[in-house]
C-alpha cells in the first residue's frame, strides 16, 4: 500500500484539526440523507445509494482549518480575522485579472496551509474543493502538485461561496480533498457507435433490479 505523508511544518495544529481520510468527514447533507425515498415515486433508491457520489466524496483525504477564520464585508470587501495559526494572505487582483472574482479590483485570498504532503515517487496531488460537498463558504481554486518531488507546503486560494458572506468558519471545517494519483502518459480515442462490449455491460448491468454496478463493476478503494 503506498503512504502520503502530511508534516505540519509549524509544530502546533491541535490533533483534532489534523488531516483525515475523506471517508471520516462525510458531506453533513449526505450523512443525513435516508437510503431510500418515499416520496412520488414510491420506494426509490436516494443518492445515499449511488455509489459513484459516494465514492467521489469518501476519495483522498481531506484537509480541515486548523483555526477559526471570522469574514466581515464592509462596502463589497471582504476582511479576514483568524484566531490562531498562520492565517490568510493574498493574489493581487492583476495575478488572476481574468476570473471573475477579481472584478471590481479584489484581491483573492489564500489560505496558508501548515502541512507539507509527500507522496511515493511518480505519484502526484490533486487539490480540488472537498467533493459532492454542499454549503461550505471557502471555495479554493483546484491544483495539481507534484508532491513527490515538491514537499514545501501548498497554499490555497479560494473565493468566498457568496461575496456577501459574513460569518466565522469554524475550524474543522473541510477546506480541500487531497488525491494522489500515479503520473502517466495516456492517449485519447474516440469511437462511435455501440460496441460488443459496452453491450455485454449493459446486459450485465440490467440483469439484476439492484446494486447493479456496486457488485459487479465497482471495486472498492482504500484510503487510511
């Protein structure tokens, strides 16, 4: 089994703030949705079923605040205060001019991570907003590192959800799904048409009314 390592480079994050496996910190949306609907259409499956949602969200791991960051907003700027830790700092609004977020000449906040992430040689990392996730305030900017080669920590520029928001984020709250992927060359090709074998999947796939593709496509992946 291959190993990534998270080093907090400054010594002092509480234990409770350390990063977990993405399976530990579960959407609270999708923790409280029911297996099983009753609404119109009778006794239905929900997307607590649906395997590729959760497998998405259960990917990696996942990097929390390690303080509490308090946003205030006077006249459309947002300010930033955090009780501990090394807080935020920020992208001038020409360094990303073109996205939207910097109209009207504001800066893009930018977390600073205390963690530094190693992983096995020729595997790389995936920075992405926490997956199939639902009404956090932070939303970073997706990014890949090479973190085998690259161990110095990963800062995360992030926009704010609504421009608007006011509020404190707790620590604790998921701020970024970390996957680490192996680094390799691929080819793109593209057929048209139904094929013998996307035939016989889909015959597969249909001969059971259930849990068709959990128990004969999917193979689980391990995250710890």
């Amino acid at each position: 089994m291959q190993k990534i390592t998270f080093t907090d480079v400054t010594g002092v994050v509480a234990e409770d703030y350390y990063p977990k496996p993405s399976k530990a910190v579960l959407p609270k949306w999708l923790k409280k949705l029911q297996p099983h609907s009753d609404g119109p259409g009778g006794n239905q499956q929900t997307g607590k079923k649906c395997v590729p949602m959760l497998d998405a969200a259960m990917t990696g791991y996942t990097i929390l605040l390690t303080e509490d960051i308090e946003v205030t907003n006077l006249d459309g700027n947002s300010f930033f205060r955090w009780a501990a830790g090394l807080g935020i700092e920020f992208h001038t609004p020409d360094q990303l001019e073109t996205h939207s977020a910097t109209h009207g000449g504001m800066s893009i906040p930018k977390w600073l991570n205390p963690w530094s992430i190693k992983t096995p040689t020729g595997y790389s990392s995936l920075f992405t907003p926490p997956f199939n996730n639902d009404g956090l305030p932070f939303v970073p900017f997706t990014g890949v590192v090479d973190t085998d080669r690259y161990i110095p920590t990963v800062n995360f520029p992030f926009v704010l959800a609504e421009k608007s928001f006011e509020g404190v984020v707790p620590a604790g709250t998921p701020i970024v799904q970390v996957f680490p992927f192996k680094r390799e060359g691929w080819k793109m090709e593209i057929k048209v048409g139904q094929t013998e074998e996307i035939k016989r999947s889909e015959n597969r796939l249909n001969s059971v009314f259930v849990n068709g593709y959990r128990n004969m496509f999917w193979s689980k992946k391990s995250y710890s």
